[in-house]
C-alpha cells in the first residue's frame, strides 16, 4: 500500500475540510460529555475558532496544510511553525479512516528530513494519552519535558538528510 503524503497549504475555501478533521478528534468526547447534537456541534464550532485563535497568536505565521495520499485524497491537516532554530509540529490530525497505515510516519519523516536539511531540531508537543506518543517515540523524539496532561518533545538528526 502507499502511503506517501503531500501537504498542500490550506486555502480559504478549506475551512469546512480543517473543521472536519477537528470535530472528528473531539466529537466521542465531547459527546461523552453528556450535549445534546447542537450544543456539541456549536461547542466544537466554538472551540475550533478558540483553537485557531491561540494557535495564530502562540505561532504567529505558521502554516497550515491539507494532508493527501499520493492520489490526492485529503487525509488530514497539519499545522507547522518554523524559526531558524527549531520546526515545531503545532498540530497534526489524521481523519479516523486514515490512521494507522503509515501515513502519520511517512509525514513526519518527511518533516524531519527538512529539519536535518536546516539542522534544526523539530518539536511537537502530545497528551500524554495520546497513541500517537509511541509513534513519535519509535520516530526517534524523547520527551524534553511534561505537564500535567502533555509533553514535550524534541527530534534531532543524527546525521544530516543533505549527505544521502
């Protein structure tokens, strides 16, 4: 199976897509929360415009972008900060359906490399409940430090990509 990605900078008009994949994320718990349909769905509405909000302040001009599997099928999104000293993985998601065939991998790999390209560590931040944190593990990230819901974590290269 394939399972190259492609990121692809939102636009505009992807809005509804980015909003998708975030409500996929949170609607088991937020539905576990006792709402009824609306109340979730404006609570997630609401906390979707909360979550951008803070992402723009926190990481002024960071990218955001659409996830697609080499046959151009929008998979996710992913947000990326980047300094001259680190890449930061602000938030990545991966719709249901899509995860665990590889495509979370293939993309962060690819993300290392430029970061060994730049040699610059790449940083994210994940709940500590989180699945995804065996995968960041097995991709080499080691928690630099934690709280009391999240940690976070640093990748570095051993080796720069440019030599290959």
């Amino acid at each position: 199976m394939d399972n190259d990605v492609v990121l692809k900078v939102a636009e505009k008009t992807d809005e509804q897509f980015l909003y998708h994949v975030y409500a996929s994320r949170r609607k088991d718990e937020v539905a576990s929360w006792g709402f009824q349909s609306q109340d979730a769905a404006h609570f997630l509405q609401m906390q979707w415009k909360i979550r951008k909000q803070s992402y723009d302040m926190q990481f002024p001009n960071n990218e955001t972008s659409i996830i697609y599997t080499s046959d151009d099928q929008p998979i996710g999104s992913c947000i990326i900060f980047s300094t001259t000293e680190y890449v930061r993985i602000v938030d990545l998601m991966i719709l249901p359906q899509f995860q665990s065939q590889g495509f979370g991998s293939a993309l962060i790999t690819s993300i290392q490399m430029e970061a060994s390209k730049l040699a610059i560590p790449l940083m994210l931040s994940v709940e500590q409940t989180n699945p995804a944190l065996r995968l960041y593990q097995r991709l080499g990230f080691y928690i630099t430090s934690e709280s009391d819901f999240y940690y976070s974590m640093s990748w570095v290269a051993k080796h720069n990509f440019n030599e290959e």
